[in-house]
C-alpha cells in the first residue's frame, strides 16, 4: 500500500507553461501521461482507417465471384495486414491509449510510474508500422514481392517459404512486442506503487483491473509469441529446421507456440473493454455497478483459463482424442466466468434510471453482438462441430463479432464516455447517435450473412468463390462500405472535440458518473493528481 | 524535465525487476516449448510422430509375443512434396496382420530428374494413438536416400505392430512424405 501519501512541490505550478519544449519536440520528447495517452490514441485512430481501407479493398474484390481487382497474391497480403494492424497498431495502441490517460486520473497519481519508459514505448509503435506497410512500397519499386502473404498466424511451412515481406512482419512483431512489454510493466508498477492513499485493490476501479489482468498476460505471453517468430527467421535465414519436417521439426509446432500467444492476444484485447464497460454502464443507469467483486474474480479466471486453452485454434490439425477433449472443455469453461460478467453488466442496468446518450448505446450494443460472438464460439468450440466450420466464414464472423463489436465498439464507448474529459468538450450528440446506429446496422450487415456464408461451406482466405455465394457477399460488400463511410462521423466528432468545438464539458461530464477522474477539471491540469486524493 | 510529485519512487525499481523476471522466465518457456514439444509427441503420439528410428531401443527385447486373436490392418500412402522430382508408390496398399508379426513391405521410388537428387522420407501414422505401437525396425526414413539420375529402387520397411496396441484401432494408415533433403546437415541429435 502506498504510503508515500502527499507530495507537493513548490515548483509544479509553473509546468503548465513556459519551458516546455513545443510543436513536434514536445510530441517527441514528451513524458506526461495524457500527451502519450493521445498520441496513442491518435496513432490507433489512423492506423484504424489504414487497416480498414485494406479491407475495403478486399471485400470490393469479393463483391462478385471470379478475379476483378486484384491478383490472389496482393489479396492474400492484404488480408494478413489487415488484422496484423488492426490488432498491433490499431486495437492493443487503443487500448493503451485509454491506459495511459486514464489510469493515473483514475487512481490520484500524478502520471503514469515510469514516464520515459513510457514516451519510448509509444514511439516504437510508428517504426513497426511502417516496418510492416512498407513492403507493399517496396513492390511499386520492384523490390520484393509484396507483403507478408500468410494472414497475421505466420503459420510455417508457408511462412517459411514467403518472401521479404515475412522478414519485414517479423522485426515489426518484435518492435510491437517490446512496445507491449514496456507499456505493460508501466502499467502494473503504476497501478501497484502508485494508488492514492485509502485506495485498497479492492477499491481499484474495474478499468484498471481489466487492464492489470491484460498486462500481466502481455508480459507472459508476448516473449512466446517473439520466440516463435525468432524461430521462423533462423529457419528462413540461418539453416536451422524448427518448423522444416524434412529437417527433423515440426510446423504443428509453430501452431502450438503462435497459440499459445494468440488465444490470450484475444483476451488482451477484450480485458480492457470489459474493464471499463461497468463504469459506462453504472454511469447512464445512475446505480453502483452490481457484482464488483464477481468482475474482479471473472477478469482473473479469464486470464488464467486463457492461456490454457490454446489449440482449440487448431483442433483439425490432428490430436490425440483426449487433447480434443481437454481443449474442448477447458474452452467452454471460460464461457463461465464470462456469463459472471454478462450477469453483472445486465444487472448493473436493472431497474436504473437509464438514459442512452452514445456512450451507452454503445454499451449496450456492446453487450448484445458481442453476446453473438459468445454463442458462435461455443459452437466453435465443439471440437465434433468445428470439423464443419474450421476455416470457413463462420469463423470470420464470430471473430468479428468478437473483436469488432466486443474490442473496437467497445474502444468507441470508452471514447465517447471519456472524450469530453480528456478534451474539455462535448461531442455532438446527434452525430454520435448517428454514428452509432449505423456502424451497428452495418456491422450486422456485412458479418451476419458470413455466418451463414460459413454455415454453407465458403472457407475463409479465397479471392475466389462459386456461384452459390454470390448474394450474401454482394450484401457483406455494401454493408462493410456502411460501416467503413460511418467512421468518418467518429473521426469527424473526434476532430471536433480536438479543436475545441462544442460545449465546454464540466468537470463531471456525466450526471451519474463516479470515480476520481471526474473529481479533475474538464481537460484536466498538466500534472494529474499533484495532491492525492484520500480514498476513503 | 524535473519529475515532480512522483511518491514512493524508491519502490520501482525491485517491481520492475521482477516483472522484467517474468518476462525472461516467459521467453525461456517458450523456447523450452521446443524439446517439450518433442516430449509429449513421443509420450502421447500427437501428431502420428514415430519415434522407433534406429529400431528397438537397446533395452527393449525382440517381441515373441503374438496376439493372433485380432487382425489389423495396415494400410500405406506416401507423397512426394514440391521440390523433390520424385515419383513414390508403395508395392502392396495395404497388409493384414497380427499385432507382434514382423512385416516387410516396400515402396518403389524412382527419380525423374536428369541429375542426382537426395530426399527425406517424414512418416506419419494415424490414429495418433496407434503411433507409439507401430515400431519400424528397418526403414528407409532414417536416413536420407540418395537416387542417382532416372534411378528406380525398391526401399524396404520392416515393421512390428504391438500387441499393445487399443483393440478399438482396427486400421493403422502410414503415410510417408518425401521431402528433398536440406542443403545444410542434419540435426546432430540423430532425429530424423
């Protein structure tokens, strides 16, 4: 517990002005926890367009059977990048974001426990970015072949064989990687060594516990994860056949190890989501969250059951029955402490005074669709049932489901809740509500008939299809050219707090909202907490 | 830029230096996957890995014991992977036999290429858990086989079934993959 309680210092007044380095230099140089927290946001808002804009090239190739656009090779390339951003450079950098403004406001620290660390973790992320974009620049000049053409799973032999582009995703996952980590041991040392006096971890508001739980599956499972993908460039480069079943590996193995990060990457994704839901939630129902202590005890069983389940990702790649078996079981059991949260965030809502301005509209989107993408990985789960549906579109659209509605509209809602906080602006609540409706229609629109695209036997990954799935790809196309148009709005909203348009937020941009981050002004000062607050 | 009211400094440095502990703790994992892997391959026969290369192990006697109440049966497959100008085929597609009998088959490969080619047989046995009772004592995948240009061989395997074999398994496929051999040498600890 901290003891250290109150330290003031004379001289802090005076940060806010004079002797702070400006234009780009303060952005390089900076250490305060809300300027990185908005450089990462930053970063992850673009970074979400460029990924999108890849996929939007990719469905408008699908719009009709045969090959129109694009050769099957840019196509396979597009689609690897696409989820290697969205998740590395767009979700995981949102995620942080949030972790970086939000953390310190929210327990009475000052700024974040290792602020240079930190600065140094967010400028790794632009190097990785262009690391991994590059080589499609690289092939305008007739070098290389493109990009990496695996999809984001690396999965060898392929990997092994791809071209430059495989090199250039390798050194991106490490620099990410590192990022990660550093971001990581920032955050548990903040949240350990840093609460305001009185806050006990039972007192810790959920965001940060969902973070704390992401943080340390970070710092376990990323070094896996560089490991493997060390691996696969001393095979590529230097002779050595880990994955080369001609030299005595194994590619399974590289199944196994990419896994055995890539289940609790999708967990890392949603814990921070799950964390900051009962706050949005409890705010617009005007009632304490229900079930503190179940959330806690379901972020900390999801987190180990997390990363024991892992080849569930890959049960049609031969396994002892008993293995199916476990992977099987283990699997559906995190659907319980799952359920605990569901319960939870259902019953924060229950009987409140409810209102649903656009944070909680999406709340509540959130908890419905991505209840879908609980039910379909149930199915999926089903070792006898995934024999069916492994790599087809059901499995697409479940994990969209999943990561799209639960991971990225559930990063809309923390933005939209926090936006007047961190900008001292409201947003416009008309175009938020626009936003929102139709992101969610034409969401539904482009993964709902990839279910059933999936369910009929179209599998994933193919520039090319029959005749018989023409209709629900057109319907998939013109749905995710909706969405993908929608988020212009949330970019324009952003913009527009940004510049300090709109109506000046109070400190308590929220009627019903608790927590010592409203206690702060509406943007608040350059030095978060310079007296801690006493919990009580 | 001066930190101001940072409390409690003192404490971070011993916190990161565990949680840097994890981090390395966690790489040395996942490197340890690696023979762990292997590991449980052998122990559990994920995979349909065999692991009888160089025959019976020193310890272990020739098996008299024949279980003539059950057939099994064994069926072959092979495929040559891209790269390898092979052509592969196994003399019979299937044998029948009791689980202890000693059986000798063959497959017949032939090099199409104008130049001579080295090639790695990988075997693979399905059901996974009958992998660990097929004990090949003399096969042509534990070394790599060098065919001259337009050569045709015959390559004998010589197996055993054990009689400890699940009676539910009443069907064992054995599917060899060729592989040209790689450039560089093989990996010291013998596996092939």
């Amino acid at each position: 517990m901290n003891t250290a309680t109150t330290t003031v210092n004379g001289h802090a007044g005076h940060h806010d002005g004079g002797h702070h380095p400006t234009g780009i230099l303060r952005w390089l140089t900076t250490t305060n926890h809300k300027d990185i927290g908005t450089m990462y946001l930053s970063f992850a808002l673009i970074m979400f367009f460029v990924g999108g804009i890849m996929i939007l090239a990719v469905r408008a190739e699908l719009f009709s059977p045969g090959l129109q656009l694009m050769q099957p090779e840019f196509f396979n390339q597009l689609i690897g990048v696409h989820a290697l951003v969205m998740i590395f450079a767009a979700l995981m950098p949102a995620a942080t974001g949030f972790a970086n403004w939000q953390i310190p406001l929210m327990i009475g620290a000052p700024d974040m426990a290792l602020p240079r660390l930190n600065n140094w973790g967010f400028w790794l992320l632009p190097p990785a970015a262009i690391l991994l974009t590059m080589p499609f620049v690289l092939a305008l000049f007739g070098i290389g072949d493109g990009a990496i053409a695996t999809g984001w799973t690396f999965y060898a032999p392929l990997s092994v064989q791809g071209g430059i582009g495989v090199d250039f995703a390798i050194f991106a996952v490490h620099i990410l990687g590192i990022s990660s980590i550093l971001g990581s041991i920032n955050i548990i040392v903040t949240i350990f060594n840093m609460r305001a006096p009185g806050m006990t971890m039972m007192k810790l508001p959920l965001f940060c516990w969902g973070w704390l739980i992401t943080a340390f599956l970070l710092i376990a499972t990323i070094p896996v994860l560089a490991g493997a993908v060390t691996m696969l460039l001393t095979d590529r480069h230097f002779g050595t056949h880990f994955f080369n079943a001609a030299g005595g590996g194994d590619p399974i193995l590289f199944q196994h190890l990419f896994w055995f990060f890539g289940h609790p990457e999708v967990y890392i994704l949603l814990l921070p989501v799950w964390g900051l839901m009962p706050h949005v939630l409890a705010t617009f129902s005007r009632k304490p969250t229900y079930g503190y202590r179940g959330q806690v005890y379901g972020f900390i069983a999801i987190g180990i059951l997390s990363v024991i389940v892992w080849a569930h990702h890959f049960f049609t790649a031969g396994m002892p029955v008993p293995a199916l078996l476990y992977f099987m079981y283990s699997t559906m059991a995190i659907s319980l402490p799952l359920a605990v949260l569901f319960f939870c965030w259902i019953a924060t809502m229950w009987r409140g005074s409810m209102s649903f301005e656009t944070p909680m509209l999406f709340a509540v989107g959130f908890i419905v669709l991505f209840g879908i993408a609980g039910l379909t990985g149930l199915v999926l789960a089903d070792v006898a049932a995934d024999a069916q549906y492994h790599h087809s579109y059901f499995v697409v659209a479940h994990f969209h489901y999943a990561l799209f509605a639960g991971g990225i509209m559930g990063v809309m809602t923390g933005v939209y809740y926090w936006l007047p906080k961190w900008t001292g602006r409201m947003y416009s609540e008309t175009l938020g509500k626009w936003h929102f409706w139709l992101t969610v229609l034409s969401f539904n629109l482009t993964f709902m008939p990839q279910f059933f695209l999936g369910l009929a036997g179209m599998p994933r990954r193919i520039p090319d299809y029959a005749l018989q799935f023409a209709e629900f790809n057109a319907i998939s196309t013109v749905g995710s050219f909706i969405l993908g148009l929608s988020q212009l709005l949330f970019a324009w909203n952003i913009i527009q707090c940004a510049r300090g348009r709109g109506a000046p937020a109070e400190s308590r941009a929220w009627e019903g909202a608790e927590g010592l981050e409203w206690e702060l002004s509406s943007p608040p000062p350059h030095h978060s907490w310079e007296v801690q607050p006493q919990v009580k | 830029m001066s930190e101001t009211a940072v409390p409690a400094r003192r404490d971070h440095g011993r916190l990161v230096g565990r949680l840097v502990l994890i981090v390395a703790a966690s790489a040395a994992f996942g490197i340890a996957l690696v023979p762990l892997y292997d590991t449980i391959c052998r122990v559990t026969g994920l995979n349909g890995k065999t692991f009888s290369a160089g025959g019976l192990a020193a310890d272990e006697k020739p098996l008299e014991r024949v279980d003539r109440s059950r057939l099994v049966k064994v069926e072959f497959t092979g495929t040559v992977m891209p790269g390898l100008p092979w052509e592969l085929r196994p003399l019979q597609n299937s044998v029948e036999l009791h689980p202890g009998e000693m059986q000798q088959v063959a497959f017949l490969v032939r090099n199409t290429a104008s130049e001579p080619v080295t090639g790695q047989a990988i075997p693979s046995v399905t059901p996974g858990q009958a992998a660990q009772h097929f004990h090949k004592i003399e096969c042509f995948c534990f070394n790599q086989q060098v065919l001259a240009p337009g050569e045709a061989r015959e390559m004998p395997l010589m197996f055993i079934v054990k009689p400890e074999l699940d009676a539910e398994v009443r069907t064992i496929t054995l599917s060899y993959a060729f592989f040209k051999a790689p450039e560089s040498t093989p990996r010291k600890d013998g596996r092939t």
